[in-house]
C-alpha cells in the first residue's frame, strides 16, 4: 500500500518494486563509434567531444534542463544530477551566481566539498570538465518485454532529442544508455532472425539431401520431419513450459534444427542408396523377424501363466529327451561268488 501510493517526478504513482528499478545515463562529452569492426579489436571505443564546453554559461543551461522540469512519461523516480549540486553549492552556500561564469575555478571548489559527485560523474582532463554524465532511477521494470522496453526507450529518446534541440552548440551532442536498451535490441534481433534462420537451414538440409539422393519426393518428406521437429519443440517451450521466446530459447530451435537435419540426412540417405539384393538388408530384416517373433512368445507365455512351455523350452526337452533315449543302456552286474547272498539265490 505504501509503494502505491509513494509517487514519482511528475506526480505518477509509482508501481515496480524497488529491486526491479533500473537506471538510464544521459551523457554529454563523449562520442561513440557508430560502426564497429567485424574481425579485430575496435580501433576507437570511445572519445571526447571537442565541441562539448561546459564553461559555456549556456553549456550549464543545457545540461540543468536535463534534470529540471521532467515529463512524467519518463518515470523517473530520482535523479542524481551533479549540475543541481553545484548549483546548490554556488547559489545557496557561496551566494554566488549561476551559471557560472568562472567554471573551472568553481568546479575545483566544489570537488573539494564534495569529492564523490566530482570523481564519479565527471571527467577531469587537466582541470578541464571534458564530459560528465547524469543517472536516472526509473520505474520500470527491468524484466518487461523486449518490446515494451523498446517502446520505453522511445520516449527517452524524444526526450534527449527535444532537449538536445533547444540546447547551444557546445552542448547539444547529449545521448541516453541503458543496459536494459542492449538487452532488449539483442532480444528483438535474435527473435526476428528466428524464422530466417530455420527457413535457411530447412531450405539448404532439402537441397542437400535432393543433390545426394536425387529424389525430390524424399528430400521433401526429410523437410517436413525437420519442421515437424522444430514445431514440436516451440510448442513444448510455449504451451507446454510456459517460456518466453527469448535468446536461449531461439538458440535452442537453431541448435536443434541441426541435429533433425542431420539425422534425417543419414536414414533417408541410406534409404535411397541401399541396394535391393544387399545380402545386409536381408540378415538385418531376418535379425528383426525373429526378435520380433521371441517377443511375440514371450508376452504369450506371460499371459498364459507359463501353463505350457514356450516353444525354444519344450525344443529344449526334447533334445534332452533324445541324447537320453541314446545313452547305452548300463550292463548286466557281474555274477556273485559262491557262497554269497544273492536276490535270485538267497543264502540258505
């Protein structure tokens, strides 16, 4: 009851729980490469921006309307803005005006006084601010949806963009980043290439096994087991499991895609190859049958109760009766000596 009625800058109600918050940077300064190599270290990961002038009394303007007067669409909850600071610093414990027009020499004092906002948001070259950075606490959740983080996104960037546009040339180069932004990007970009990804794997595993079987009618029924297979397997993690199609589920699909091909592959292969005459084929097929045939009696037996003897037992006793019925027959015992007890002569 107390988060729901807590509000944030703007009057909004706040809604997202404490540890599910997340913070966005606004940065003025720095550039960033805009393409990246695609083998190799990058050449430049960053640099400075030689146009950003915070000495500029305007300069301080630009980057105070990034803290002052925030729209509540943006949702931020707090701020830490270094620039409010030192205006603080200035107009309420020096008495002194702001924007300054002696920046250096102000931001010097202010560090002094408060060293934690002026080594942790700011980058000092030679007593010279070069770019610095504004953080804001918003209430969002860091786990939405892909989608509604890049629809959230979107506000920021009107935002930076209004900003940027009303600002003086020494400081109108400000951008916005998240960690969240990159997570959500890469999750639509895996997502959408999902489909194009299977389709191709399909489409070349089809035209491989048509090259090596030459039977249209053949590769088509290996497609058709491999998108069976990829369907099975999306239904199972949405319906089934109940997950979110994120990266590890599509890498997943992509993965698996791979090994229904390749099996599908080998069985149809040797299918279309193996001759009719193969006398393997035929051990094989014989092998089979006569599995087939001992389960078949041993589930006859199980339900008659072993009340007659399975087949290969009562061959068994058979055999055992005939090399008995072949066994010679024991002699006749040797003739007693006279005088001695005998079944035919009793002693007398």
């Amino acid at each position: 009851a107390r988060l729901l009625q807590a509000t944030g800058i703007g009057g909004f109600t706040l809604r997202v729980p404490l540890r599910k918050r997340f913070s966005v940077s606004v940065v003025f300064g720095l550039v960033a490469p805009t393409t990246s190599k695609l083998v190799g270290p990058a050449e430049e990961l960053w640099r400075y921006d030689d146009t950003f002038d915070p000495s500029n009394p305007w300069a301080q303007r630009a980057v105070t309307s990034m803290c002052d007067d925030l729209p509540p669409e943006l949702r931020v909850v707090s701020t830490t803005c270094w620039v409010q600071r030192l205006r603080n610093f200035l107009v309420e414990e020096k008495d002194e005006r702001f924007p300054s027009r002696t920046f250096e020499a102000d931001i010097a004092r202010w560090a002094e006084a408060d060293p934690i906002y002026a080594t942790g948001y700011l980058w000092i070259v030679d007593s010279a601010v070069k770019a610095c950075r504004l953080i804001y606490t918003v209430d969002v959740a860091s786990d939405s949806l892909a989608q509604t983080i890049l629809d959230y996104k979107a506000v920021w960037d009107n935002f930076v963009a209004d900003r940027n546009a009303n600002a003086t040339f020494n400081a109108n180069g400000a951008w916005h980043s998240a960690s969240v932004w990159v997570r959500a990007e890469a999750t639509i970009a895996i997502v959408e290439s999902t489909g194009l990804t299977i389709g191709l794997s399909v489409g070349f595993g089809g035209l491989g096994m048509l090259i090596f079987t030459a039977d249209p009618w053949l590769s088509l029924l290996v497609m058709c087991v491999v998108i069976g297979t990829v369907c099975g397997l999306a239904f199972f993690m949405v319906a089934v499991m109940d997950w979110g199609i994120g990266p590890i589920e599509v890498i997943a699909l992509v993965v698996f895609v791979g090994y229904a091909v390749t099996f599908a592959l080998h069985i149809a292969h040797d299918f279309a190859t193996i001759a009719d005459d193969d006398p393997l084929l035929f051990e094989m097929e014989a092998t089979a049958r006569r599995r087939s045939a001992e389960r078949k009696e041993r589930r006859k037996s199980r339900r008659q109760g072993l009340a007659e003897p399975p087949k290969a037992i009562a061959d068994a006793e058979g055999a055992g009766d005939c090399a008995e019925s072949k066994m010679e027959a024991p002699s006749a015992p040797p003739a007693a000596p006279a005088g001695l007890a005998t079944p035919e002569a009793p002693l007398k």
